[in-house]
C-alpha cells in the first residue's frame, strides 16, 4: 500500500505541470522525497522522467497507476507557482487526496504535497513529499 501511494504521489506530481504556460518544454527529471506520519521507516527518493510539453504535458499512461482512478479536483496557474488538489480512488474503495504547491524556476522546480490516505484496513494515513525538477534537455525523438 505505501509503494502504491508513493507511486500515486510522483505521478501526480508530473500531472502538476500540465497547467503553466511557462514551464520550460522538453524532457525532465524529478525526484521525490516522502515522509508518512508514523512511518518511522525513511522512504528511499524516487525519480522519474518525463517529456512535457504544452501541446501533450502528460501521457496518459503517466497520469494514473493501474487500479486508480484520479481526477484534478482543483488547479490554479499564478505565473510560475502552480496549486493543485487530485483526487485517486482504487478498486478497493480507498482514497487519495494528494494537495500541493509547485514553483518553476527556468529549467528548475521545486514543490511540496501533502498527501491523505483513507483506507479500509489501516484507516486514514498522512504524507509528505518534497520534489524537485531539472529541465534535462529536448525530449527524446
């Protein structure tokens, strides 16, 4: 369940730049840092890359794990910071609702999320995540 969240988590952070006009074009790479309340266990970092451009910000197999269904709830562009509130659900009647901030920097970004989990078995579980992002270069052909 966890690797799934943080999976969920890193995809929708991708989602995030599908709405600022001045997000540099061209591949990415962004990393993730998870820290869930409770969990005294550290979370290794993930990456990830991704092509984003205005045209196609996101594949849509990138938008969503198998299982989940997400939905953007909310998604606000204030020139280079972008907020967000997604909503996930999964086959099992669990629920995710990931709510964030991400600023732009030219060919860097940084972001945080604050992620809630509420499942039938554990019951309701708090994350959160650092990102950050480096323009890596043209997207591959």
């Amino acid at each position: 369940m966890v690797r799934s969240v943080i999976i969920a988590v890193v995809l929708t952070l991708a989602l995030v730049a599908v709405g600022s006009a001045e997000i540099k074009e061209g591949f990415w790479e962004i990393t993730t840092t998870s820290e869930m309340k409770g969990v005294p266990v550290q979370l290794p970092p993930t990456t990830m890359k991704q092509c984003i451009t205005k045209k196609d910000l996101v594949p849509k197999s990138e938008i969503q794990e198998p299982g989940h269904e997400c939905k953007i709830k909310d998604q606000k562009v204030s020139g280079d910071t972008v907020t967000y509130i997604v909503e996930c659900k999964d086959q099992g009647g669990n629920v995710i609702e990931i709510s964030g901030k991400t600023i732009y920097k030219g060919n860097v970004f940084d972001g945080i999320t604050n992620t809630t989990v509420k499942t039938k078995e554990q019951g309701t579980l708090q994350m959160t995540s650092t990102t950050s992002g480096r323009y890596t270069g043209p997207c591959p052909k």
